[in-house]
C-alpha cells in the first residue's frame, strides 16, 4: 500500500490479471458455442497458446476453464501445426477453394 491507503499492483500482476481474465472469457464464449453446436471438443490454434510470453498460462487456463464452464462434458484440444491450419483457414475463408479456381 501506499502512505496514502492506496494499492500498488505490480506491472506484471496486471498484465497476468489481464491475461487470465481474457483467457476465461474465451473459454466461456468457445464452450457457449461449443454447447450450442453440440460439440465436445473445442480446437485451439495459435503458437502463442504453446510457446507465448504468457509462461504457458493461457494453455494451462484454457484446460481449467474450458473444463469448468463446460462442468466436465468439454475439452481444449491445441493443434500442434497451427501455421498450416491458420493458412488453410484464411484459404477457406477467401472463397478460393470453394469456387474451385
């Protein structure tokens, strides 16, 4: 605290606060979508997921929450090759492939 009453947080426990907060929010979205669609497995791509300055904390929260919004019916699966599935995905999503050019 400060001589003023006020809390001083550190830089690196906001930017972890931060991170966690918006890796619980991603959880919950992909596990309302997921329930919606009937999936039980939700696909992650992304090297930042594996290897980002993060320390492993949004893989890690990722299971956990994936877990417990979806009170144990769904899973965080992480794709291992995911520069080829986020080139094929922007493939997809040009139309390219779909109009056979």
């Amino acid at each position: 605290f400060h001589s003023d009453g006020r809390f001083h947080a550190r830089t690196e426990d906001v930017c972890r606060a931060a991170l966690v907060m918006v890796t619980d929010q991603v959880a919950q979205a992909a596990v309302m979508s997921a329930k919606h669609h009937g999936v039980k497995r939700v696909l992650f791509a992304g090297s930042f997921l594996r290897h980002g300055s993060g320390g492993g904390v949004p893989q890690e929260r990722l299971c956990w929450a994936i877990d417990a919004w979806s009170g144990g019916e769904a899973e965080a699966i992480f794709l291992k090759r995911e520069g080829y599935y986020g080139a094929l995905g922007a493939l997809l999503a040009s139309g390219v492939a779909a109009a056979g050019e």
